[in-house]
C-alpha cells in the first residue's frame, strides 16, 4: 500500500471515530492530544466526548508518563468530569507501580517519627510504588523492617502521607491514609518477585540508619551476594501497605488549575468534589 493511502485511511478512520465516538485504537483519542499545551486538545471537541467514551479510551492502554496529561484534559471535557476522576486516578496509579519510568513509579512516603526529637515529626523519604489496587483502595512500597520508618509506624502511629508530582503534566497527587506492615504470604510472594539487585537493599548486615565511626563510608561489599545468598534478605523485607483514605489531585493547567478532593468513605463508597486550586 502507498503512503498516500494509508494516510488517507488513517484520516477517514479517526473521523469516522471522531463522528461515532469509537475508538479505532488503542491509544487514538489520546493520540489528538499534544503533551504541551491545548493547541488541538480536547476543547476542539466542546462537550462531545461522554464520560462512556472517555472510559472506553483510557481503559485501553496503561498510561504512561506522556498520556498523563492528554489523559486528564480528555476527562475533563468530558460530561461528567468527576464521575470518572477517581477510576482515573487509580489507573494512573496502577500504571506507576507496573510501567518504568511513570511519573508515579517513585513518591515520597511521610510518617511521623518521634525516635529523633522529643516532639512529634514528620520525615519523609522517596520509596519505590510497588503496588497499587483500585478495589481495595491500597498502594504499596517495600523496606526493611530495621529501617526507622517501621520504628515510627509501630512507635509514632499509622497516619502516612505519600506524595507524587510530574512536572511535565503539572499533576501533583497527595494520598493520605493508614499503613501497616505486612509479612505473610504475600510479602514471600512479592519477595519471590524482587531481583538480585533490589535485594542488596535487605542485605546489609548492619542495620540501616546506624551510625558507622570512622572516615570512610561503610563497606557495601556484604550485599553483593549470588541468588542462593540472597535469601537471607528475606527475613528484612517488609511490605508497607497504606490504606488510602482521601486523595487530593491537583492539576495546574494552562488556562486554569484545577483541583479535586476524593474521600473513600467506610461503606465502600466514594465521596469527590472539585474544591478551589
Ligand atoms: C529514588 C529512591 C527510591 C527509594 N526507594 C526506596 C524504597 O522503595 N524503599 C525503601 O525502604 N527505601 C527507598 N529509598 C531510600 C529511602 O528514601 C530512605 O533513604 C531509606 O529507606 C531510609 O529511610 P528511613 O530511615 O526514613 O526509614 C529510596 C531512595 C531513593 C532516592
């Protein structure tokens, strides 16, 4: 076939979607949207888009960094914009702990701490998204059960705040919750999962935040171990599962920032409401 068929087919086929609101590809709603900026974006459209639409799009593929945005402006062109934030928040979530690279793939995980100073603190630190599951509503990191964010979940309380931010689509989300520490089953199922060289994390044999003497910086060379060595990292690695129980997004975009707040209530249900950026 020629290019000029093709290109051709490639133009009739996204308005003949266009015209019957379905999708003729994975990604082809998206695809009309530049990352930068609304030139061509969804406001071309007006109100054409239906939230069933919208799903039908971005159920198609895992978004990554990219889509973010094109994502978050098709949805709120959408009919029913908060209808279908949430579902797309947890989507975006889903993606960050399985696509490399995903804005959301690292956060930053605070606890409050009371092993540094006599009062209450809050310390934060970046952890890896390793998990995250739209039904029950819960995201997970891994650690090690010496490190000082399990003395402060055990000893300082179970209130967690993660934060994640992409600078190229301006979305910064915060998901406040409760976490607790898991290590049954499934943590031996997720370390079953974990690589050679995640698991130098769980090695050492000092326990991490220790203080070491002397000028040099300590020796590493004890987590540079083979397969069958490694499973003594098992008995450090912890999963830490947060409970998320609200979810503020904020989005600022071009031509007006835009904020939501979303509170899983405990019968399951969930409650959003757009509030002031
Ligand atoms: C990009 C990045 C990713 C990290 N991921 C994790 C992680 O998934 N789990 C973890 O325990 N620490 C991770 N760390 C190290 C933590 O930020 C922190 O330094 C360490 O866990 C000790 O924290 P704590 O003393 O507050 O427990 C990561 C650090 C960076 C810079």
């Amino acid at each position: 076939m020629n290019l000029g068929v093709v290109a051709v087919s490639a133009i009739l086929s996204e308005w003949l979607a266009i015209l019957f609101e379905t999708p003729v590809g994975p990604r082809s709603a998206l695809r009309h949207y530049p990352y930068k900026g609304f030139g061509g974006g969804p406001q071309r459209f007006g109100g054409f888009w239906t939230a069933s639409v919208l799903n039908s799009h971005i159920k198609l593929g895992s978004l990554d960094g990219m889509e973010l945005q094109a994502a978050f402006d098709l949805l709120l062109s959408s009919v029913t914009p908060l209808k279908a934030v949430d579902g797309l928040i947890w989507q975006s979530l889903g993606s960050g702990a399985t696509v490399p690279g995903h804005p959301w793939s690292h956060g930053s995980l605070t606890t409050l701490s009371n092993s540094r100073c006599d009062a209450m603190s809050p310390r934060s630190r970046m952890v890896v998204l390793r998990r995250s599951d739209c039904v029950a509503r819960t995201i997970d990191c891994y650690t090690d059960v010496r490190s000082e964010k399990i003395a402060d979940l055990e000893s300082a309380g179970h209130s967690v705040c993660w934060l994640f931010y992409d600078p190229l689509s301006k979305i910064q989300l915060r998901l406040q919750g409760t976490a607790t520490v898991v290590n049954n089953a499934e943590a031996d199922a997720a370390w079953c999962e974990t690589s050679l060289y995640s698991r130098s994390a769980y090695l050492s044999v000092e326990p991490p935040g220790k203080k070491v003497a002397g000028d040099a910086p300590p020796d590493t060379a004890d987590r540079v171990v083979n397969q069958v060595d490694s499973e003594r990292g098992r008995e450090n690695f912890r999963v830490i599962r947060t409970q998320v129980k609200e979810v503020d997004w904020l989005y600022l975009r071009q031509g007006g920032h835009v904020r939501a707040l979303l509170r899983y209530l405990d019968d399951g249900d969930v409650d959003v409401s757009w509030i002031v950026p």
